[in-house]
C-alpha cells in the first residue's frame, strides 16, 4: 500500500491506493507551516480508509517547499560557485545572468558573490583543455572557509561527457573544507551546456541545507503517523528519489507538483497521448502526455530569473484558479489569488471576496459550501467570466499542441469545475474519477527512472552498438535507483548529431523507468 501526497500553493492532497485501488482521498487547506499539513493529510487518509500505519509499504511527496525559496529568495545558503575551465570560458563569470536580488541572497556577509574560476575542464570528446590545479584549488577552498561558506557548487566546461576533474576538485575541497561541507556537482545536476547547467548547480547547492530540514521534518511526519516505510520524493520527470537523493538534489523536485497532476491524469483517464489541464487554487498548469510522460521542455528552463536546464516538464501556467479573484464587469478572472485561504475569503463560505469557485457554484457545476450567500450574482455575468475562463484555457491548449489534429483534453485538479464538458475548438474534455486529487494518485504511483545525456563519438556503421550502450546504462541507472529490473523499459530516446564536430560526435539522450522494487524495500525493513 502506498500513500502519495502533494503539496500545493493552496491545497495539500494525500491518496492512499492498495495496487490499482483508491482506498481513500483527502484535500486540506495546505498550512503556513507546510509540514503540518502534510502530517494532517497522513492522518486523514488512514483514518478514512481504516489501514493500520504498518500497512503502509511507501510514502510518495511531491512538495512546493524548494521552488517556492528560490521564488521568494528566502532560505538559501550562502553558496560558493567554482567553475573549471580556465583558460577558456574567463569572459562569462558564475552567476553574471542572475537576477541581482538572488545574487545577493547567495552571497556570503561580506556582500560579495563567492565565484571562482580554476583551471580544468574538458572539450566535447574527453579532451583536457588544461590540467586542474590543486594547489588553485586549495587556495579557493581557504577563500571560501575565510568568507564563512558551506555550500559549494562545482562545474567544469563538458562535465557530462568527463566528470574526473569534479570529481577530483570536490576530493580536494572537502579534504580542506571539511565533513560538514555541502558539495554539488554539475554532472549530475544538469545536461551539456555550461551556464544553465552551472546556474542549476548553484541553486542546488543553496538549497541543501534547506533540503536537510525538510527531509528531516517529513520523517519525523511519517513517525508521528507511526508509519516505517521509506520515503521518496517525486521528481520534476515523474519519476522517484529517495531520502538520500533528495537531500543532495533539491532542484530535482522544481516541477514535482504539475509532473504529478500529469502523471494521474494518464492513470486515471487511461490516456497516453494528450493534454492535461490541471486547475488548482492558484494557477491552471498545461501540459502534453507523450506515451504515459509529459513532454519534457527541449531547451533550458527560466525558474525566478535563474537559466537551468535540468529536466523539466514542458507547461505553460496561468493565473486562474479556483481561488482566482473574480471581476464581473470586466470580465476578468485571476491572477491574483486568495490561496490557501479560500475557505475563509470566498463568498459560499461566508466571506466577502467574489472568487472563482463562487462562479462554479453559481453554475451548478460544484456543490462547495453554501450557495445562498452567491444566489444575487447575475447568471448572465456568472456565464460570461466562465467563457472567458474556457477561452483562455483552451489558447493555452492550442499553444501547447504540435499538430492541428484533434486531440483530447483531460482536466484534472480541484479547480477544474471551472471548465465544462468542452472548451472552444477542443470537444472532448475528460474529467475522470478522483480528478480533484490526481497529483496525490501521481505522486503514488510514481515509477523509477535512469536517464543518460552526452555526446558520444559514433564510428560510421556502429550506430547501434552506441545506442545499445546508452540504452544499457540508462537501464542501469534506473536498476540502481530501486527499479525492479524486469519492469523498467526505454521510454525516450533523443539523437542530436552535432554537425560542427568531427567524428561522428552525436548528443544521445536516453531515459529508462521501471516500477519501484517494493519487494526489495519490503525485506530491507524486515
């Protein structure tokens, strides 16, 4: 039996699913204190299903708490940046892009951004472009302790295609810096392409000591419910870490929320291939399935003014949600929002704020609260913001497909009362069972997965044998993450040949996920 839980702006949903069987569902007011909610959201789902704690064989968490420091700058860890490369790459320093308030929220007391630049690094074949330094290195590292710095991003130019001399540095760092220090690696964080992949590092390694507490806070969670089973967090690609993972690898967890609402919508709708509108309280989030996946974003990702370019579903968001402020002159509907305090604020529970899940109740589209505090609104205005509510929806759709067939639209999220049985040029919308918690059933059934992403060289005529040996590894790493082996498969394979380059050099990504070996966990707790 697994519990999946995700943590939202407005609401926090936990499901507790016996294999393919929902056996109970809750939505709750996510709490100022988020970790509070999520320990009330545990309890109610083994209350309302009678399952004894010792039942429960894992416990899945999508969470806001990482992205929403890195949005608010609030949280982050003073943190150094070290990039090898040296000579090449000296024009562009670490962190020249950021916005000027992140900066300052990285830098030590000083006020002063901690970046250095080393010597080290690779070209795109494995080729040195100049040995790493030591002593360089450990001159940096006596900067860095002076400053009072405890978390270190390291990047080197080619990293995923050599990741010796990261490896080699972060030796050299922590033999001078200490146990205590919080070392990120660019190789593991980001793909080919050394300012977002650095940029991606950097907010990794000012989240770390964020990323100790929270996982400490949501085992205590789990122990407070009297629940033993492990714990995973749910990543930006659908697939699962575990504590471990998680600690060393925040950033993971960015698009952990619509990845989830995605990820239900095909399990409870049946569909693979289409577009999932998740509407929550705040924001309605667009995305397009692709064989059970979202679509991942091809390029680099902007979250808070900050270019990465780690995995990352492709949506586009907009301010409506259920909570959405409402104007009925205009009409105009978000995107301000009154959040996680919609129960107090909008009028069919009593408060003074026209939002729009008033305009659902109003329609006959939800039962929610007390609709005689919104029988005075005019149903021709009612009408005329849901329109509007719909077309916006359905431009956004329209933005997100890459061909003119038609396609179906799952709706999923608390919020999606607020569109009908079809949208403007999309007839079919699909609202499934349990859609209000389909990020909860996402985040439970979560696979696991292994990706590879480098430039390999291909000799002509050994096409195959390089993809089988991406493939291999892929289904290695997924296998190592606690894939039971016999279920994990190829889902997407990805070749960009890079023609400015001799050799037959090739960028090959390659992603594997399986389900999580719950047997195995079963006898790790035995």
């Amino acid at each position: 039996m697994r519990i999946g839980i995700d943590v939202g702006g407005t609401n926090t949903d936990a499901v507790l699913l016996d294999g393919d069987r929902v056996l109970a569902t809750v939505k709750s007011p996510t709490t100022p204190e988020v970790t509070g909610g999520v320990v009330a959201a545990i309890s109610a789902v083994l209350t309302g299903s009678g399952v004894p704690p010792g039942a429960v064989t894992a416990v899945m968490i999508g969470t806001t708490h990482f992205v929403n420091a890195l949005v608010e700058g609030a949280r982050l860890a003073p943190t150094a940046a070290v990039r090898l490369g040296l000579p090449a790459a000296a024009s562009l320093p670490p962190m020249v892009d950021w916005p000027a308030r992140l900066r300052a929220a990285l830098s030590p007391a000083d006020g002063e951004p901690a970046v250095y630049q080393c010597h080290g690094g690779h070209e795109y074949d494995g080729r040195p472009i100049s040995p790493l330094d030591p002593e360089e290195l450990r001159r940096t590292a006596a900067d860095i302790a002076a400053r009072g710095v405890r978390s270190v991003a390291i990047s080197s130019i080619f990293s995923p295609v050599s990741a010796d001399d990261e490896l080699r540095a972060a030796e050299i760092l922590a033999a001078e810096l200490g146990p205590e220090i919080h070392l990120s690696l660019s190789h593991d964080i980001g793909r080919v392409g050394l300012l977002p992949r650095e940029n991606a590092t950097i907010v990794n390694a000012a989240l770390r000591d964020l990323a100790v507490q929270i996982v400490e806070a949501f085992t205590r969670s789990l122990t407070e419910a009297g629940i033993t089973a492990p714990l995973f967090l749910s990543q930006n690609d659908g697939t699962l870490m575990d504590v471990e993972h998680a600690r060393r690898h925040p950033v993971a967890t960015f698009a952990s929320g619509p990845t989830n609402s995605m990820r239900g919508a095909a399990y409870l709708s049946g569909l693979t291939d289409c577009a999932v509108v998740d509407i929550g309280g705040t924001t309605a989030d667009v995305g397009m399935l692709v064989g059970g996946f979202p679509r991942e974003a091809s390029g680099e990702a902007e979250l808070a003014g900050v270019r990465t370019n780690f995995r990352i579903p492709d949506v586009l968001s907009l301010g409506i949600g259920g909570g959405s402020l409402v104007d009925l002159i205009t009409p105009t509907v978000g995107p301000r929002s009154v959040g996680y305090q919609l129960t107090e604020k909008a009028l069919v529970f009593g408060g003074d704020t026209l939002t729009a899940t008033d305009l659902a109740v109003a329609a006959g589209r939800a039962e929610i609260g007390d609709p005689s505090h919104i029988a005075h609104l005019e149903r021709t205005k009612v009408e005329a913001a849901l329109a509007h509510i719909a077309e916006r929806i359905a431009e956004t759709v329209d933005r997100m497909r890459t061909s003119p067939g038609p396609i179906p639209v799952v709706a999923v999220g608390g919020g999606s009362v607020l569109v009908g049985d079809t949208l403007p040029g999309f007839p079919d919308v699909r609202r499934p069972d349990h859609y209000a918690v389909a990020n909860a059933i996402g985040a439970a059934i979560a696979q696991v997965g292994g990706e590879v992403d480098r430039v390999f060289q291909i000799p002509e005529g050994h096409r195959d044998t390089v993809l089988a040996e991406a493939k291999a590894e892929a289904i290695a790493h997924a296998e190592k993450a606690g894939a039971r082996p016999n279920s994990v498969t190829i889902v997407d394979v990805e070749e960009v040949p890079l023609a400015y380059l001799p050799g037959g050099a090739t960028r090959i990504r390659v992603k594997a996920v399986g389900d999580l070996d719950l047997t195995r966990l079963e006898e790790s707790r035995a």
